[in-house]
C-alpha cells in the first residue's frame, strides 16, 4: 500500500487471510479513535458517505471510515459513494471490504474514478495448492507440493480453515520440512469428496476407485450414514440412468453436442466426458447396473440384514468391475 493514501479502497477477495491483512496495514495507519466501522447490510451508501463528511468536517488529523460487507449495496449506494468521491473530505480514507466482487461491479467503477484503489486477492479453486505453499512460505517453513495438495483435498477450498491449519502445521514443523505424512498425522479429513470423483472412477471401470471414492464421501460428510449412503446411491443411479441414454444416443451417431440437451446436460463438454465413459459398457452391463442398484436401494431399505455400508460396497464391485 502506498505511503500516501488514497480517498477510498475498495478491498475484496476469496484470499480472506490477505483481505484482512491488508485492512489491518491500513488501520494501523491511524488513531483507534479516528476510526469508524459501519456494515453496509444496516447502512446504505448515503450513510457511509455522510460519516465520511462529518468526520472530515469535525476530526482532525487523518480519518477511516471502514464499510464491511459491501457487495450487499446496490446501484444507488453506488452513485452515492461515486458522487462523494467527486469531491472527498480532505484527510478521510473510505476502505469498503467484501467477500466477492467483480471489477467491473459500480462499486468497484466508483472507486477507480475517485482515484482510488481497488485491492482485490482472489484465489481461483485450480490455485488453492499454490496458495496454500505461499502461505507455508510466509511462515518460513517449505512444504512438499504433494503435501499441500493433500491439505486441500483433506480441507476443502475454506480459506480461512486452509489458513489455520497451515500456522498450525508451521508451526510444529518448526523449520523442518512439511511432507504428505505430516499432513496424514496432522489433518483431520473434512472436505466432502466431490461426487464425480466416484463417478469418473466408476466410468474407467477402475473397483479400487470406487471404493476409495465412496469411502471418502462417507467420512468427509457432516451427515449421519443412513442419510449420506442413499444419497450416494441416487447420485450414482442418476449417474448410470444418464449413461445408458448416453450410450443409445451414440449408437444412433449423436454427437455430444447434439445429445447434450437430451441428457439434460447444459454444454457439450460433459456429455463428451459420458460417452467416453460408456464405450467401457455394453447396453447390457448398463441395464444390469441400473437393476442392480435398484436391488441396492431395496436393501437400505430394510431389504436386507447386512449392514448398509457392506451392501454398498458390494454393489459398487458388481457394477464396476469387468466381467
């Protein structure tokens, strides 16, 4: 951040840790007591406005207006905070804080003509690992790339968890090096596996997938197992139904783009993804998968006496593997 400060900043992000990093540089440029805090949910863009010309016309010294949770405004809060920045209290900083918003959002264009600054830290889902070893760096520690994409499938995309549980490991590696069996002792797994995961592995015929793939979405699922275990199973039905349309439209010569809107499928992208997977059936395998986990629901059903999780993984076996 500049030494000279600029009227208004407009900071935001999915990268919370820096967003609040970057807020707190800024407080610590002024007297507590010079410092106002307003939540746009409660006040609109007239508000802040007016705290930030009282304060100019009343204060002395340098001034902060802090508005959290800006992306609530909409285009009249706007207008208001541009036409204050057409002319801004001498000696008053306006720091406007979001979760998420886009740079072309009239809040973000009315800070960028009042000769702001707009300070926006995103961290794009592909990125999280990248992330997560720069923030190992910032603690001085070096992390094995492997070992920071396992802290992100064990937590999820939450930055502020990600960020926590990096001091944390930083902390008691102090100075080693942190490697994937570091992270296995230390992390307790609590992102849900993503159900493609389950059903790529099912597509490539790959058993051992499968039940990896399951066994992660039953223990990473805040859920009870008598809730989470059906819904895997319609999930993978839904899955399986899909397929052996999928399958029957290609025989007929379809291509994924025009078999698409008829599996229900909003681009073409997915539907290429499907058809790839069903060239692993034949129509036959297909309709005895879908009986099969018809036979699977009867039993979570009360249908049978053995236990759900043992029947669910029976039930993946018999559709995934080659005969």
């Amino acid at each position: 951040m500049a030494d000279e400060l600029k009227p208004a900043y407009l900071i935001a992000g999915s990268d919370r840790p820096k967003v609040d990093r970057t807020l707190a540089r800024l407080r610590g440029r002024f007297d507590a007591d010079a410092i106002e805090h307003l939540d746009a949910g409660e006040a609109p863009g007239d508000d802040a406005v007016a705290a930030c010309n009282v304060m100019g016309l009343f204060g002395a010294g340098q001034r902060l207006v802090v508005v959290e949770n800006v992306q609530a405004w909409k285009g009249p809060d706007a207008k208001a905070v541009a036409a204050y920045l057409k002319a801004p209290a001498p000696g008053t900083t306006l720091a406007l804080i979001a979760d998420e918003v886009k740079k072309d959002a009239p809040i973000a264009k009315a800070v960028v003509a009042g000769k702001g600054e707009l300070l926006i830290w995103e961290v794009a889902n592909k990125a999280i690992a990248r992330w997560i070893a720069e923030q190992f760096k910032l603690h001085k520690t070096k992390a094995e790339p492997e070992a920071c994409r396992m802290l992100a499938d064990l937590v999820g995309d939450d930055i502020y968890e990600l960020s926590g549980e990096v001091d944390k490991i930083a902390t008691w590696a102090n100075g080693d090096e942190v490697t994937v069996a570091d992270v296995e002792a230390l992390v307790a797994p609590r992102a849900e596996s993503p159900p493609w995961n389950l059903t790529d592995a099912w597509g490539t015929r790959d058993v051992g997938g499968v039940l990896r793939a399951a066994e992660h979405m039953l223990d990473r699922t805040g859920d009870p197992l008598s809730r989470t275990i059906p819904r895997l199973v319609g999930n993978l039905t839904t899955h399986v139904r899909r397929a052996r349309t999928a399958h029957r439209l290609e025989e007929q010569g379809m291509s994924p783009t025009e078999a698409a809107p008829l599996l229900g499928l909003r681009h073409h992208f997915p539907a290429q993804k499907l058809m790839g997977q069903v060239r692993n059936f034949s129509a036959e395998e297909l309709d005895v998968a879908l009986v099969r986990l018809a036979d699977l629901d009867h039993a979570l059903k009360g249908g049978s006496r053995m236990a759900n999780e043992l029947e669910l993984e029976r039930a993946l076996v018999e559709i995934t593997a080659r005969d």
